[in-house]
C-alpha cells in the first residue's frame, strides 16, 4: 500500500508562469535567466552573478537568496496542501497526464518505490543540501506503475474544468494544472492509490534521494514527508535512448576484430542510418556506419547485464577502447537519443569524437524486471519524457 499525502507547494503567479517555469533543455540558459522573475535564478545563479561554482557556499547562498526574494515579491506563491493533476502536450500533439502528489520516504527505503540506476552520493549529498537550505525542491520526480481505472476516471472529469494556471513554454509545449482540494475528490485519489503495490522511478534518482535523506537529516515523520512526485501509467511514458558518445579514435578494423572475438555479428552499412531495433547497435565513426549484434544472450546473464546498453559497455568497450566503467571514464560522454543526425555527422567529421553508439530504446517492462531484481542498468540507459519545469510546482517542507 502506497502512502500518499497532499503536497504544500509555492507555484508561480498565474500571470506569469511562462517567464518564471524554466527548463534546462532550453537552447539559451543565460538569456532566460536575465529575467527578473525566472527560477532558473534559484537551481543555476552562477547565469546571474559569473563566476558561482556549483555546491559551493556561495552558490548556495545566492541561490536561497534569489528563492526569497521571489517569494517575497509573489513571484513564488504559496498554496495550502493540495493534490493536483498535471498535463501535458507536445507541439506535435503528444499528451502526457498524471497525478502530483507527496510520497512518503518511509516507502523509498521500504523498496516500494523502485529504482533502476544509482545514485552518486556526492551529488545526493549536494542536492540534500540544497533542499535543506531552501527547505524546499523544485521539480516533482516521474514516477510510474499501471494506474487503477479509477484514478484514470478522474482525468476527463478535471480537465473540464478551469486550470489553476496554464502556459506554453519556449519550447512549444503546453502545460496545465489543477489544485485538487475537495475532499471527495482527495479521498477518491488516495484511496486509489492504496492499490498500488510499488512505484518506478522514470526520472529523478537523485532527487528521489536526497529528498528522503534530507528527510530524515531533518527529522520530520518518513511516512508523512519524502518526495514531490508526478505519477503516470507506465504505459504513457516516453521511452527513448541516451547515444555513447567516445573520444577514442579507433580504426574500423579494430570494431571488426573486436566485434568478431566476442562472437558479435558486424557489417558494414552503405548507409550511415539502418534500423535500431533490440539486438542491433549501430556504429558510427568518420570512415563509416556499422550495424553490430550481439550474439545470443546467455541464461547466466541477468535482467541488466543482457541489454544491449550493459552487453555493449561490458563485452566491447573495454577491447575496443579501454573503457571498463563508463561511471567514471572521461573518454565517454552521453547525447539524448533523438539528437538528429547531421548533429552526430558534424562531430564526427570535426573530430569531436571517434565513435558515436546509437543502442534501442529500454522497454518500460525491463526497466520494472531490472528494478524488481534490485539491479541497476548502466548510466544514462533511458531518456524518459515528460521533462517537468522547474518552478512549476516547488515542494514546501516544514
């Protein structure tokens, strides 16, 4: 049984929110930041005053400095604790929903909200710091399961009313939400809840973390305090591939070896696209694009170590490239899945890089597996969408 509670939150004026949510993803960070009001103020000062370096006193001090003082102007507004239900929607047309709610630490270190990938403990460290000295966090985590029909009821019958506040941000996408606070509708969601036996971690590990680190570094009640969550089924995310990114300029022939010694099937494409589908990995350097298979996976391998992600990392880097744990190697870097391709052929012939990996996507269902076995995958295995705002809905403690 999952525990749920209502989450007190700062949310952005109304009239302003566009200005004030920001997103990392943006193209210009720094522009966005010379907004007087924009909370990229509060999470990246170092954009207002140059020379901030990141988890330092400074930076944190600039940081709480900045939050106060869009609070105290009602940039920042602070709402009573509340459920709220949030949507959504691509340029394309693509629509996201769920549920913002607090989730109780005492269920993260019970296991009941599972994780897939490890977290960094300076940077967990860092972040619970950062919460404590702000006494709040500023973007809910993504988490995911298979929702009951009667939550999934509820969305039609919130969406035909008025939205708290609405805006589009400079990406084009579109964001609403609604302040659930009659208490009908606020049992009807709780209890709902009740039925779910575990939550998935899609996005934010480290925020899931320190947030119950800093819960109980603080001493507040596990079971009634932990982590700002957006929840979705699990069947509505967005699942998409980090590529490998090496500086190493390895020949062609050593792929072709290496790949042959570990019992991989290679070939040569005439084109610099082919089909990713599970099971095929494609390789691209400045001389030309390789499609390489792993063979048959072995029943001694377990739900991690047989992706396509793991095999890779685990059976050709560290021939090909001397890369045994791409954790901690500066030789290997990560680009989200859909980067387009004339980006991945420009720093291929401008020498950037050596060789680019482009790996399928991990399925939602092996992410659960790998969960549910107390197993990590390799870094950056998922990009997984919705990315949320920040500002947009900024968790208050007590």
């Amino acid at each position: 049984m999952m525990r749920i509670f209502p989450v007190a939150t700062f949310t952005p004026n109304p009239e302003n929110a566009g200005a004030i949510c920001c997103t990392t993803q943006a193209p210009d960070l720094a522009e966005l930041a010379r907004h007087p009001d924009s909370y990229l103020r509060v999470v990246k000062p170092q954009f207002v005053e140059p020379g901030l370096r990141p988890g330092t006193d400074e930076f944190l001090q600039a940081s709480a400095e900045n939050f106060n003082e869009l609070v105290r102007r009602n940039v920042m507004q602070i709402q009573e604790p509340a459920f709220w239900f949030y949507k959504q929607t691509l340029p394309e047309g693509t629509e996201f929903l769920g549920w913002i709610v607090g989730v109780s630490a005492l269920d993260y270190e019970e296991g009941k909200i599972k994780k897939h990938e490890n977290t960094i403990k300076e940077k967990e460290n860092r972040l619970a710091k950062h919460i404590g000295l702000l006494k709040s966090v500023a973007e809910p985590v993504l988490l995911a399961a298979s929702l009951p029909n009667e939550l999934k009821s509820l969305g039609p019958e919130i969406q035909s009313m008025a939205a708290s506040f609405a805006f589009t941000d400079v990406l084009g996408r579109k964001h609403e939400v609604w302040k659930i606070v009659d208490a009908g509708m606020m049992d009807s969601i709780r209890n709902s809840f009740t039925g779910i036996e575990a939550l998935y971690i899609a996005d934010g590990h480290h925020r899931t973390a320190a947030s119950s680190l800093y819960v109980r570094e603080a001493g507040l009640d596990p079971a009634m305090n932990g982590v700002m969550a957006f929840v979705m089924d699990k069947n509505s995310l967005s699942v998409k591939s980090f590529h490998r990114l090496i500086t190493v300029q390895a020949p062609a022939w050593k792929l072709e070896e290496t790949c042959r010694i570990k019992g991989w099937k290679v070939e040569r494409l005439k084109e610099k696209s082919g089909r990713i589908v599970a099971g095929t990995i494609l390789a691209h350097s400045a001389d030309g694009t390789y499609q390489i298979r792993p063979e048959r996976t072995s029943p001694q391998l377990d739900e991690a170590a047989s992706l396509d992600v793991a095999r890779l990392e685990t059976e050709i880097f560290p021939a090909l490239f001397g890369i045994e744990n791409s954790r901690v190697d500066s030789r290997i870097s990560f680009l989200r899945g859909d980067t387009k391709p004339e980006v991945l052929d420009e720093m291929l012939n401008a020498g950037k890089v050596g060789w680019i990996f482009e790996v399928a996507p991990n399925t939602m269902e092996q992410i659960e597996k790998v969960a549910d076995a107390g197993l990590v995958m390799p870094p950056k295995s998922t990009w997984v969408e919705p990315k949320l705002m920040t500002g947009m809905m900024v968790m208050r403690y007590p």
